[in-house]
C-alpha cells in the first residue's frame, strides 16, 4: 500500500497536461525570478528551482518536482526557438486556429522541433519566453541553458549546453535529460552569418579604400615626376634658346653682313644689349633683311 500512495502522485504527474494556463504560472514565476536576480550567469541554483516548485504547486494544487519542471522548461524553449523563427521568417503570426499546436502536443513530441515552419495566431506567454530565453543584455543572443546549475558546476563555463556543429557552424542545445540535440535559434544563425558578411564587405571596403588610395598616390606621384620633367626640359630649351639669341651669335651673324659701316656695326652692338632685339635680329631669315632692319633701328636711335 505505501508502494501506491508513493507512485500515486508520479502517476498523477505523468497524466498532467500542460495547459496554457499551466504555462502562463510557470512562466510567470521563471520571470519573477529573472527580475529579482536570482539567475546569476543565466543559472539558477538550487534554491531558486525549489521556490519556482514550491509556488507553482501551491498554486496549480499539484505536485512536479524540480526534474520535471526543468523538463517542460526545455519544452517552452523549443516552442520559443520554432515561434521566433517562424516570427523573423513572416514577419506575423496569422494563421487558422485549427492549425495551432497547443503545448500539451509539444510535450507528446518532448524536445525534437518539427522541421516545418510552426505559425501561430497567438501565444499568450511570448513576451514572458522572450524575457527567459533572451538575454537582452548580450544584445539580443539567445541565453544559454540557464537551469541546470549542476550540470554548469561540473564542468564549469564550458556547460552552457551549446556545443558546436562543425559542418555547419551553428550552436546546438544539448539536453542533459534527454542526451538530444537541438538546432540552434535560426535567427541567431542568420544574424552571426550576416555579420561574417558585413565584416567581410568592411574588410573589402577598406581593401578597397586602400586601393584607392595607393592609386591615387601613384597618379601624383606620376603628376609630379611629369611636371619636374616638363620643369627640366623648359630649363633645358631655354637655355638652348639663351645660347641661339646669345650676344656672341648676334654678332657671328652681324659679321656675316658685308659692306656694313663701322658707325652701324657699333650701334648694333649697342642694340644687342637688348634680349628681345637679339631675338628678333637672329629670327630674320637672310644677310639683307637683318642689314635693313639695322639700318632702320639704328635710325631711330640718337648717338652721342
């Protein structure tokens, strides 16, 4: 007779339905506790767990364990990663009410999630789901398993009951009472690869800019290196031109003129002083012309 009155309220557990409104008191006290502080490092400890038992069932009027609830606890948060999804995917949660899934079906199905897309009209107790499985303060990440306090005390900050997936590199919860595995929230996976990308354009970009820049410094440098050229082969041409309007050329040529008298030959070599005349006599083109336009310089200018 003890035997049963032991396994009368397992047996009485066992064919409890989770109900919404079971939910919404469960829910409720997890986040209490959350607001009171009490899940430190998304733990919470022993004491915690067994005030979240101890007032649900006063409560509800029955009688779960900390096992138990610790399970359903891993029932809402499958529920939870299936409704994000579906929420960032749509971007709403309209759909006919036959097609909802109530949560005494998610205990039937335990901790696997459906492969489909899960839409729901309505889920009372999101806001509630949000403020258990969100961390808000690690900029909207997903908290990690944060009721199994022996589990994080055996292996320390390595049990955060995610581990990694190599192929495709996206965390996976493990469930300590189950040894399954479940995906990772998509949104989470959307959100890391989104940012491998952003990272990856930023590093372009400044690849790019880098790039950019180089170009451009070659061009001035380019620029200058043909400006200094330019600079050099004016000197050049103008020291060229220098020689060619020279004074001793002037007079080379001055030479060259025959039959041209002392008086005139001498006020010429006074007009050679100027640069521009030297210019102009030595562009004349023959022996005659440049005697002409002697004469007629000379003419003008007053001797003394």
């Amino acid at each position: 007779m003890e035997l049963e009155a032991s396994n009368q309220p397992k047996q009485e557990r066992s064919r409890t339905r989770w109900t919404a409104s079971l939910d919404k008191i469960f829910a409720d006290l997890v986040v209490k506790q959350i607001q009171l502080g009490n899940r430190p490092n998304n733990v919470f400890d022993k004491k915690t767990w067994n005030h979240i038992r101890d007032e649900f069932n006063r409560q509800t009027d029955l009688n779960f364990n900390n096992n138990q609830l610790r399970k359903h606890l891993d029932v809402l948060r499958t529920r939870f990663y299936n409704l994000k999804s579906a929420y960032d995917q749509n971007n709403d949660f309209v759909m006919d009410d036959s097609c909802c899934i109530g949560f005494e079906q998610w205990e039937d199905i335990g901790v696997q999630p459906r492969n489909e897309t899960v839409k729901v009209k309505d889920c009372p107790i999101y806001e509630q789901l949000c403020t258990i499985f969100i961390d808000s303060a690690a900029d909207g990440k997903y908290a990690q398993s944060s009721h199994y306090e022996e589990l994080d005390k055996s292996i320390g900050a390595d049990a955060t009951g995610f581990t990694p997936c190599p192929e495709a590199k996206v965390s996976h919860y493990v469930n300590p009472s189950t040894s399954k595995f479940i995906p990772g929230n998509i949104s989470t996976a959307e959100k890391l690869t989104k940012n491998s990308i952003d990272r990856k354009r930023k590093r372009s970009c400044e690849t790019q800019t880098t790039s950019l820049d180089q170009d451009t410094c070659n061009a001035m440098a380019e620029a200058l290196l043909g400006m200094v050229a330019v600079s050099r082969l004016r000197a050049v041409v103008s020291s060229v031109s220098d020689d060619k309007f020279s004074i001793t050329n002037c007079i080379k040529a001055l030479d060259e003129i025959e039959g041209i008298d002392q008086q005139l030959y001498f006020s010429a070599l006074d007009l050679f002083e100027n640069p521009s005349l030297r210019e102009t006599f030595i562009s004349l083109k023959s022996v005659k012309i440049r005697l002409t336009w002697l004469q007629g310089k000379c003419s003008k200018t007053p001797f003394h």
